[in-house]
C-alpha cells in the first residue's frame, strides 16, 4: 500500500464547526489518509483542537501549515472571505488542495483560484459532494441509460432552516456580502447535482427576495437584519431542452424539505431528502415506467461498495463527504479525474452568477455552452 496522503485542515475547532462534523471523521475512515497538522487563528485554540483528535502538529495560522513538509494536501474549512487568501497560499506552496463550497466570494475570487491551480497543475478538490451520494450516483445511470426516455422537465425544492432564530455560529450566513447565503449554499449545491445529471443550463430566468429579514441570535438574543436572500426561485433550459424549475427556500413551516422530480417521455424518477440538499442529508429514489405507480427503488451494490469502514458513517453529515475522499485519493492513484475540482466549481458558480444577474436585471440570463 502507497504512503497515506497528508493532510492539513485550516480551521478546525475542537467542540463544533464543519471540519470537526464531518471532513476529520470522514477522513479518520480512510486509510488512504493521515491527518497530520490543523491550524486555527489561536495557538490555545489550535492546541486544544490537535489534543481533541490525536493530530500531531498544531498551528496558529496557515502560513505555517501550507509549507510544513508534513503537509500533502491542505482543507480549507474557514469562512468563505478567507477562502482566496488561504487557497493561493497553499498552491503557491506547491500542494494539492480541498476548498470548501463556496469556493470564492464572487465570480473573479474563482476564476483566480482556477487559474492559479491551473498554472501550478495542482490537484484540486471542491466541497460538492452531493455528487457522491449513491442515490444521485444511481440517478444519473438510469437517466443515461433512459429509464425515464427523453427528459422533458425537472422540478427541484430545496430548503433551509426554520427562519426567525438562528445560532450565532452560523450568524455570518444572514449577510448577502459575506457569500454563505441560501443562494450560495443550499441551492448551489443541488443546481450543481442537476447539472451533474442532466447537464448545464442554456438560459434562466430568476426571482431572489428575503421574506424573513428579522433574526433573532439564540445565544444572545440579539437582533440582527437578513440581507441574504431566503427565496429563490428560478426557471430555465438546459443545454438538452430540458424545462428546468427550482424553488429553494427558508423559514417556512413544515412541507417537503428537498424533492427532486425528474420526468420523460418513458417514466420518473423521484429523489426526496429529510434535509435541504443531499449532501447533508441522503435522499432516497424512487420511480416508474409508463402508467406504472412510483416505487422505492433499491440502489444497486456498486454505488454503495466503498473502502471498509465508511458504512459506519451512513446517516452522517461527514458519509458524502468521504465518498468525495475516498473518490479523490483514486483519482490522485490512477491519474483520473472523476471527484469535483476548481474548474466544477466555476461551472457552478457560473449558475449562481447567472441567477444574480437575472433577478438584478428581471431579465432572462443567456449562458454560453459549456465545454
């Protein structure tokens, strides 16, 4: 067996945070992977989050981390304005890197970050790993292989949390300027398993408004404004012909919290989630042919096989994540290119810009064909 791959992970908290949720249990069930340093903006910090997970190397920046010999590939699990700064860092120091999504904070940030690797012909890796789930993986062969005929149309609804209260760990989302929105998170992560599936979009037409502006922080009491939008609604084309409609939204009572619909001229297919979007949360699948009724569909053993020991993280925040690793630690093996990289990412962000501009404007947003 070849020489696990080194990681780095800045921004690691030892008691909350999503490196701590899911990418150091995702990565502790890899063989493929040693989790050798973490950083934080604190020595005491840093300290504390090494002494909680066993990591031998512990930093308070991540300047010292990108250019520790110890380090392979270095995560970026900080706040997305921190993102280009860290990202360019790393590559500069000649290592591969996983970002989290959203890569950038605008369309330039990821259009930099994608060039920078491009020239430094770093391996990359981007925090979509809504790819990954067996249920979307399942998806996306029977529509390969016509099990609904021609796609016709797609419908999507995605949500978020309850609205009105939110913890003051996740407070930064609320504000349109710091680039972690309903738009930019939940949405963009299942615009970019559509697309995945069924291919880019040609043309959209968007509506973006915040029904909910007044929020309460949990821990404090504190009144904040939401600039952030918490509606979003788009209707589209795929490059296909495809009839795209999608709804995400946040602060509604009850009803379905993610519903993917796909319909063609020979049958459905239907996937449905417990969560916003299923990188958090694993969707089911069901389907039918003709006039038959919709049915649960079982996923085939080939989408669920994986290195031992990532079965222990089903019904976890950190299992997609994983799959995402585990898929990435092949590719670096064999040469191939199947995880999501920076250049994914800007086909995504492309979307989400393109959304922007379209509710700005109240006019339809053309795209250029994808390459």
């Amino acid at each position: 067996m070849s020489a696990p791959i080194r990681v780095g992970i800045v921004g690691v908290n030892a008691q909350r945070g999503w490196a701590a949720e899911a990418h150091i249990p995702a990565l502790r069930s890899l063989p493929s992977y040693e989790i050798t340093a973490l950083s934080s903006t604190r020595q005491d910090s840093a300290d504390a989050a090494a002494a909680a997970f066993g990591v031998k190397l512990a930093f308070s920046n991540h300047h010292d981390l990108v250019t520790s010999p110890e380090v392979d590939l270095v995560v970026v699990t900080v706040k997305v304005a921190h993102h280009r700064e860290i990202v360019d860092a790393a590559l500069n120091a000649g290592k591969s890197v996983y970002s989290e999504w959203p890569l950038g904070l605008d369309i330039d940030e990821v259009q930099a970050m994608v060039g920078l690797a491009q020239q430094k012909k770093a391996r990359t890796l981007v925090g979509l790993q809504s790819r990954s789930n067996p249920a979307v993986m399942y998806a996306s062969e029977l529509v390969a292989e016509g099990y609904v005929g021609t796609v016709l149309s797609t419908t999507l609804i995605g949500s978020a949390g309850l609205g009105g209260i939110i913890d003051q760990g996740n407070s930064y989302i609320v504000k349109k300027e710091n680039g972690a929105s309903l738009l930019r998170l939940v949405a963009a992560h299942s615009i970019d398993v559509l697309n995945h599936v069924l291919g880019d979009f040609s043309e959209l037409s968007a509506v973006l408004d915040t029904r909910r502006p007044d929020m309460v922080v949990l821990e404090t009491g504190d009144r904040i404004v939401k600039t952030a939008p918490d509606q979003v609604a788009v209707i589209g084309r795929l490059e296909s012909g495809t009839t795209a409609s999608l709804h995400f939204r946040e602060g509604h009572q009850g009803g379905e919290m993610f519903l993917w619909e796909i319909n063609g001229t020979e049958g459905t297919l239907q996937l449905r989630a417990e969560g916003g979007h299923p990188g958090m949360f694993a969707p089911t699948i069901s389907g039918s042919q003709g006039s038959d009724r919709l049915t649960a569909l079982t996923i085939p053993e080939r989408f669920t096989d994986q290195t031992p020991g990532l079965e222990l993280l089903v019904n976890t925040t950190a299992y997609s994540v994983a799959r995402m690793y585990d898929t990435f630690a092949a590719d670096l093996r064999e040469g191939s290119r199947n995880a999501p990289d920076f250049a994914e990412a800007l086909r995504t962000f492309r979307v989400i810009d393109a959304v922007e501009n379209a509710a700005i404007s109240g006019a339809r947003v053309f795209l250029p064909k994808a390459i």
